[in-house]
C-alpha cells in the first residue's frame, strides 16, 4: 500500500459513515408499519431479489460476449451484489423530485428512498460475504484456514 492510499484510507470510513448516518436520518419506518406496508415489503424484496438477479445475468451475458472463462461468467454478478453511495444518492434525488410542489408525489418519493435504503443495508451486510464466496468459488482467493 502506498503512502498516498494509507492516508486516504484514514478519511474514507468516517465519510463513508457521515454518508449512511445521514442518508439513515432520513429514513421512514412508518412506511412499514402504515397501511401500505405489505405493499412496501414486496416492492422491497422484488427489488432486492431481482436486482441480483440483473446483476448475474448482466455479468453472465456480458461474460459470454467478451467470451470470459466459464468461472468468470459464473461468479462475476455475484461480485456485484454490494450497492451503496449512487443509489442512495439516486434515491434522495428522487424523494426531493417528487416531494417538489409541482410533482406533488411526496408518499412516493419516501416509499423510493426507504426500499433503496433498507435495500443498501442488505446489500452491505451480505454483499462482502457473497463477494467473497464468489471469490472463493472462482479460484481468485483462497479460503482462510483456521
């Protein structure tokens, strides 16, 4: 490691926390627990489900056109499971449009921006140990041993 990155890596985690504390404050729990919240729930675990989904057979087909070695094309989308900084940002921007008084869409942009967040702490929590599961599986890490 450089001298450069050990400095960097020093300011990366407590900005990366500012970033999910803040984006955290603005989530809305009640939106799982009004009368929409079995709608709230499904598009939640539609969403995460098929965005790995999308995620593996995007690195899956593109894998095959780039003509990847068959490890690569199983494991790839895996790798791609953790999600943070751009959609939250994404999603915050939608919540503030459809807050606006001209789209008026206010119940809309809170039920985006709490299904990207809950979704982003999914991903983040499981997301590293997928990736290294996949890792693993494919032969580019070794596993530790105890």
């Amino acid at each position: 490691t450089s001298v450069t990155g050990e400095y960097l890596d020093k300011f990366t985690s407590p900005i990366f926390m500012l970033f999910f504390i803040l984006s955290g404050a603005n989530l809305d729990f009640g939106v799982f627990f009004g009368d929409a919240a079995l709608l709230v729930v499904s598009i939640a675990a539609i969403y995460l489900i098929f965005r790995v989904i999308g995620k593996w057979l995007g690195a899956a087909t593109g894998s095959t056109i780039a003509k990847s070695e068959p490890i690569v094309k199983k494991y790839l989308g895996f790798t791609l499971v953790p999600q943070a900084g751009v959609a939250l940002g994404l999603a915050n921007n939608a919540k503030t449009f459809l807050s606006s008084e001209t789209v008026n869409h206010a119940e809309l942009g809170t039920l985006i921006f709490t299904v990207i967040i809950v979704s982003t702490i999914i991903y983040e929590l499981t997301g590293p140990l997928i990736t290294k599961w996949a890792l693993t599986k494919a032969g580019e890490i070794q596993p530790q041993q105890n």
